[in-house]
C-alpha cells in the first residue's frame, strides 16, 4: 500500500488508529502484569484509558456516534481489567 493511500485512509478512519493505539498501550500494561508490576500495569493501562477518553471526546465532537460506540466499549473493558488488577493483591497473582 503506498504512503498516500495509508495516510488518506487514516485520516478518514481516525477512530481505527485511536482505538489501535489504546490497545497497545493497554497490551503493554498487560506485559507488566505478567512481569509481576502491578503498579508499572496500572500506569501503562492509564494512559490508555485518558487516550481513548480523549478519543471519546473528540468523536463526539465529531459525530462519530458508531465510533463513539466502539471506544465506549474498549473503555469498559480496559476500566473493568484495571480494577480486576487493583483488586489482585489478595489475589495470586498469574504465574
């Protein structure tokens, strides 16, 4: 695919490249989880959640209402793991 049409296609779907980049910092936090960080994952996930807070934002602001969905969606998931990780240190924590 050449650069322009990359570029022309994210311009168009924004709310992809949004979305995309809140999973990989999410998917980061992850990896600090499974390296026994449990503060380290929070603070990766965090970021996470203020881009697709902004994100949400701006689709408003935009009226990306499907889009706004979609990232609704994403910030339950990625809020609802946060408070399973703020709540495992009663738990084991996976091996």
């Amino acid at each position: 695919m050449p650069a322009g049409t990359l570029s022309e296609f994210l311009a168009r779907h924004w709310v992809i490249g949004g979305i995309v980049a809140s999973l990989a910092w999410f998917v980061a936090g992850g990896q600090s989880f499974s390296n026994r960080k449990p503060d380290a994952a929070v603070a990766w996930q965090s970021v996470a959640v203020l881009i697709i807070l902004i994100l949400c934002g701006w689709m408003i602001k935009e009226g990306e209402w499907l889009g706004l969905g979609a990232a609704l969606g994403v910030l339950y998931l990625e809020v609802r793991t946060i408070r399973r990780i703020l709540a495992a240190p009663n738990q084991q924590l996976p091996s």
